[in-house]
C-alpha cells in the first residue's frame, strides 16, 4: 500500500508532471505539478470529475493550447 502523501510521476517524451495527494481543513485535493515549467494546479474532487466528463475534443483543444488556459480569465473592466 502506497504513502497518502506519495508523489507520482507520469512522463513520456512530450510532458512530465507530478501528482500528489493533499489533505487540506476542507478536505483532500489533487495537486498537479509540471517540474520542466514550474507551473501546478491543485483540484479538489468536483474539479476532477469534471475532467471524466469531457470528450477527447476538449483534452485535444487544451493540449493544442499549451501556453496557456483554454479560457483565459477575464480582463479587469476600467471604471466606468
């Protein structure tokens, strides 16, 4: 039996991250590291089903946009 907390790493020869789970006070959340870029998510457990429930053209269109969120967040309105 594997350590709660155990890092795992997934590679092939286009990515690599590190998946580790996270006991936080509202309970427990994935966390998702990309070592060569630094970046990581943290997911909670609505956030990856969500993932189950998308089709290979979603995964296709983020993969494809790799620099950067699918939907980039909005930009702060100026005062009106």
């Amino acid at each position: 039996m594997s350590d709660v907390n155990e890092t795992i790493t997934i590679a092939n020869e286009f990515a690599e991250v590190q998946v580790r789970r996270e006991d936080t006070r509202n309970g427990s959340r994935l966390l998702i590291t990309a070592p060569r870029t630094g970046r990581f998510i943290s997911l909670d457990a609505l956030e990856v089903e969500a993932l189950t429930r998308q089709n290979a053209r979603t995964l296709t269109a983020m993969v494809g946009n790799s620099q950067g969120p699918l939907l980039p967040d909005p930009e702060t309105e100026p005062d009106a």
